[in-house]
C-alpha cells in the first residue's frame, strides 16, 4: 500500500499499531537515527524526532505537546 493508504486507515480506523509502525519507519529513514543495540526503540526515537522538528516548523512550540509514542495514548 502507498503512504497515503496506509494513514487513510490508520486515521479512519484509529490504528494505533499502524501508527506506531508509521513512526518507526519515519525513524528508520532519518538521518537522526543511530546504530544504538535496541533498533526499535531507536526508531521510535528518531520518529519522534522528526515529528516534533515538522511541528516547529509549522510555528508550534515545542513546549505546547508531548509526544511519547505514535499512538495517542
């Protein structure tokens, strides 16, 4: 599936494994990502990492949310 399909039903069907597996992807991506022994967790932070740089590049301090996973929980 494309990207576009894969947040279409992460948004319609409020998947969060969806979600997180988007962000990992972002992190696997990332040049912010290292070669740290647990991978998952390091894509995860990387992921994070690219979506709080997006939000401040949008004007949104970075002091106004927090975000811990992809899931919204």
């Amino acid at each position: 599936p494309t990207i576009a399909e894969l947040v279409r039903t992460t948004n319609k069907d409020s998947n969060n494994l969806y979600a997180e597996l988007l962000l990992r992807q972002l992190g696997w991506r990332s040049p912010q990502k290292n070669t740290q022994k647990d991978a998952q967790a390091d894509a995860s932070e990387a992921g994070i990492q690219v979506v709080t740089a997006f939000l401040r590049k949008q004007g949104i301090p970075s002091n106004s949310f927090n975000l811990a996973d992809a899931a919204g929980l």
